[in-house]
C-alpha cells in the first residue's frame, strides 16, 4: 500500500507539472516578473516601483532568478515547487482530519488537480497558502501536546505568510489563536483546569504574535526607512482596503445559475466563469456545516471534561481560515480569487463525508449530494481545463524563441516587438509601455518589459485604475518620461473590457496622453503594439502641461 500511495503522491506533483507550458500572462504574470527583475538588479519595492503586494514574492523571485538565470521557466518552476509543497502539506492536513493516510489521498488529489488548473503563475497567493496551512498543521498537530516551542513555530509560519500576503497571514494568525484557545477545552493540555486556562491561553499566543512580529517587522521596517512608512501604509493597507475594491470588485454569483454556465466549461471559447455559484457557494455550506459539528463537538468537551480531538481542533482552525479566503475572494470574485478558499472547502468536505452515518438512509442521500455537486467545480472543470491545456501545449514542447521567455509561449506580436526594439535601440536603453489613453485604465503588459530585459523607465510598470488614472501619479510619470529623454515609447493598444465597476469610468484626467501626443509621433505597428517615437522638435526638460485635463 505505501508504493501505491507513493505513486498516487507522484501523480498529483505530476499533474501540477504538466502545464509548465502554458501561455504566459501578460499582467499579473508580468508583474510577478518585473517585480523579481527590478529587486533583483538593486531597486527597493515601493521606493523604486509601486505595487500593493507585499515584498516577499519579488524578492523570492529574484533570488531564483540569481539563481538559475533570468527567464520564464525559472519562475515557473518555482511557482510549481511551491504548489507541488502546498499539495503535500494539504495531503498531511487530510490524513490528521481523517485519521487515515489511504482516504486522504482523495482531498489530495482533488487539491493537485485545482492548483494544477490554475495557470496564474507568480500569484503570490501560492507561497502565502503554503506558510498558512503549514502555521495551521504545526498548530493542530502541536496542541496535542509535546514541546511547548510549537506555537513559536506555528506563529513564524504565519508572519512568513504575511511577507507574501498580509491578509492570509493574519487569516492564518487568527486559525492559530483559535487552536490555542481550544486546546484548553475540556481536559486536555497544560492549565486544564478552569482557573488555569486563561493565563495558559495569552501565554502561547503572545509566543505566538511575538514569533509572528519577528518574522515581518524586520523587513517592512528596512522597506519603511527606505521607502517612508507612510507610502508602506498607503500602498499596502489603506489603497487594497479603499480604492482597490473601487476599481477591481465584481459582483457575486447568484445562488442559483443556469446550467450553460455549468456546461461553458466544455466550451473554450466561453467568455464565462463555469460552475460559478458552486464555487463561491460551496465553500459557505463546507465550512457552516463544519462549524456545527465542531461546536457540538466542543460542548461534548466542556461536558464530559476531555479533549477536544485533532481533528476536531483542525476542523476548527480551517473554518476559521476559509472564513477570511472567502472575503478574499468576494473582494474581486473569479476563478483565481476563489481558489484559495476552495482548497480549505476540500478538505472540509472530506471531513464532513468521514463523519456522516452512512448506514441511514438521510446521511446517504446527503453525502452523495454533497459528492456530486463538489465534482463539478472540483474535479470536472479542473481536469477538462488541465486537459484542454496539456493537449494544446505539451511541456517537452518549446514555443518561444526569446531566450527570456524560457519556451514558454508569449503573446501575439511580444516577440516581433522586443526584436524591433532591439533594431532600432541596441543599446537596450530603457523602456516605458504606456496605453492609448490614461483616463480609463484596466491594465498593462507588464510582461514586456521582462521579455524584452530592459530597465523600467518609471515607477509605474503597472499602470493601476485609480492610481495611473489620477493628477498626482501622472505628473509623475511626465516628469520621468521627460527627464530621461526617452527617444521611443511603446503604446499597447488594447480596449478596456468595461467590468462592472469604477475601472471602466473616465477620471478626466488626460494630461499623460497630452504630454504623450505632444512630444511622440507613431513610427511603426507591430501587432497590438504601437513604437512612437520622439518628434524632433522635442527636448529633455522641456515644460510639461501640468494640470488636470477634462
């Protein structure tokens, strides 16, 4: 049996390796790209570029990119060890819940197969999931007893998560307090008694916090002495809590939907996000009905004066945990943003199954239910997404011939653009990707500027609804693009999808187009990218029509 487990582990890390090849994402790929590239040669996160992620994904990034060459594939290799990892401890969360190596191997392969069908690679969800469920294994596992350094452990893994990001490590923080809390149920662990139980308590989470606090505090405090704490604050709490929602939310499923979205998934041209209320609504049902039986489960505790199980205490601190991933995903719902809290829907699911009576006839109708209703968004849709993916793009193929982009197939007209840019300037001076017009902005090719392995030649290689739309930030890149004199630009001339939100709104503010139309003439198309370049008549330093623009 342990050789068949072992195959079965394999498979899953396999199936999570099989769409290395996938087309690459030109924004939130490239920004996880151009990120690692830019710390990578000497520039400081929110000094020297914005972003509203926290630093350890570019950080971790570059060091791969130290490491094995600045590419990709290199990235993306990182990106699946880290899944592949996450699976595993994901398996190791199944086996404590359901008190069996064999039956986890079934949360474990569904896990494998939705991480393996998610293609958003350098989504620094990943690193922060995988340090969040670890701070919550070391915890269930720890609060069954033993050394007393457990929460120190439990509480570093969750602070590593918030170098990745902030709000999944507090959700992780806040799963770890609600397993210390517990363990002083009933008649387990140190303090047992009812006066005992409070000091016992504040004891390991202040090890806790104070293992967390020792984990972060020393790097965003070098990035606020560098950078200034109030622009930390702004770009990582205040911006995401505000403007981001503004600008980015999308409205919730309705709780019933047609059954063409179900079948979209067998379309690929389909527009639509498949299965879409199961997959927000599902997650709600897994983790209310686990909170029901783990309060009965607690109440049995306080009764007869026992502990509270393991896998009870897991239960509970993965509840807690879907619970702040599924605000994370209504904050912008689709098919990624809801993925973090599906995997904590699979293991709870799992263990709602391992729990029921099977032999009564309400039980049985009830589990095969909730099995078949899961397989839709949870083994269904993945596996024809991975299929549909390798059969297009097998992983031993090459589909690329920048060496940057390491095989991995890029965009339309992305290799055409950085060979004429490399004609017209062999110097490789830097570059600066704008849109056609700045009052209205969803997104930017960031991934060009990798591709193309040029400096950035401004703090805005994404240009973000409500920051890049706004007086203030386009000053600010006039004054780069006029201080560095750049001779040429490039224009990527794609529309605004109008999603239902502030995005597709105009600010008014055109002053960056104005600069853009009065010092650059267009010079050539490559693709859905426009090169301007500089009208002769224009100099470096000359004045920039400040002011807002209607």
């Amino acid at each position: 049996m342990r050789r068949l487990r072992a195959a079965a582990l394999a498979a899953g890390l396999l199936w999570i390796a099989l769409p290395a090849k996938s087309p690459l994402n030109p924004y939130d790929e490239g920004l996880a790209l151009v990120g690692g590239m830019r710390v990578l040669h000497g520039e400081v996160p929110f000094r020297d570029f914005w972003t509203i992620y926290p630093p350890g994904q570019a950080y971790a990034i570059a060091a791969v990119f130290r490491a094995a060459g600045e590419t990709v594939l290199a990235a993306r290799v990182y990106d699946t060890i880290l899944r592949g990892l996450l699976a595993l401890l994901l398996y190791l969360l199944a086996a404590r819940m359901l008190r069996s190596r064999d039956l986890a191997l079934l949360p474990y392969g569904t896990a494998a197969l939705l991480l393996a069908s998610a293609f958003n690679y350098g989504y620094p969800v990943f690193p922060a999931l995988l340090f969040g469920f670890a701070a919550i294994e070391v915890g269930s596992r720890g609060a069954g007893g033993g050394s007393a350094r457990w929460p120190i452990g439990a509480g570093f893994l969750a602070g590593i998560a918030a170098l990745f990001r902030i709000d999944i490590g507090a959700y992780a923080g806040c799963a770890l307090l609600a397993t210390l809390a517990l363990r002083r149920l009933g008649g387990g662990g140190e303090g047992a008694r009812f006066g005992g139980r409070g000091p016992g308590f504040l004891a390991e989470a202040g090890k806790a916090v104070g293992a967390a606090l020792l984990a972060t505090v020393p790097l965003y405090a070098w990035l606020g002495s560098k950078a200034g704490f109030d622009r930390l604050a702004e770009n990582l709490l205040l911006f995401p809590l505000t403007t981001f929602r503004e600008v980015r939310h999308l409205p919730l499923p309705p709780l019933v939907e047609s059954f063409d979205s179900i079948a979209a998934v067998f379309d690929a041209r389909s527009p639509r996000m498949p299965a879409a209320s199961l997959r927000f609504y599902l997650p709600i049902a897994a983790i209310g009905l686990s909170a029901i039986l783990v309060a009965r489960s607690i109440a049995r505790s306080l009764r007869d004066r026992t502990p509270l199980a393991s896998e009870d205490r897991a239960c509970a601190a993965l509840a807690v945990f879907g619970l702040g991933l599924l605000l994370q995903a209504e904050s912008r719902y689709d098919a990624i943003h809801v993925l973090p809290v599906s995997l904590v829907a699979v293991l709870l699911l799992a263990g709602l199954l391992r729990r029921l009576p099977w032999r009564r006839p309400w039980a049985a109708v009830l589990g095969a239910a909730l099995v078949g209703v899961s397989a839709i968004p949870y083994l269904l849709l993945p596996g024809a997404l991975l299929v549909r993916e390798v059969r297009e793009r097998s992983p031993l193929g090459c589909f690329s011939e920048l060496s940057r982009a390491g095989c991995v197939p890029t965009l339309a007209g992305q290799e055409a653009l950085v060979r004429t840019l490399d004609r017209l300037d062999p110097t490789r001076g830097p570059l600066l990707v704008l849109l056609p017009r700045h009052d209205r902005v969803f997104a930017i090719d960031a991934s060009i500027y990798f591709l193309a392995g040029r400096p950035v030649a401004t703090r805005y290689h994404e240009l973000h609804p409500g920051v890049a739309t706004t007086n203030r930030v386009q000053e600010e890149i006039v004054r780069e693009l006029i201080d560095r004199d750049l001779e040429r630009i490039v224009l990527l001339q794609w529309g605004n999808p109008g999603e239902p939100n502030a995005s597709r709104l105009s600010s008014g503010v055109d002053l960056l187009d104005r600069t853009v139309r009065a010092r650059y003439v267009p010079e050539r198309t490559v693709g859905m990218y426009e090169i301007w370049r500089r009208r002769d008549g224009a100099r470096a330093g000359g004045e920039a029509p400040f002011g807002r623009g209607s």
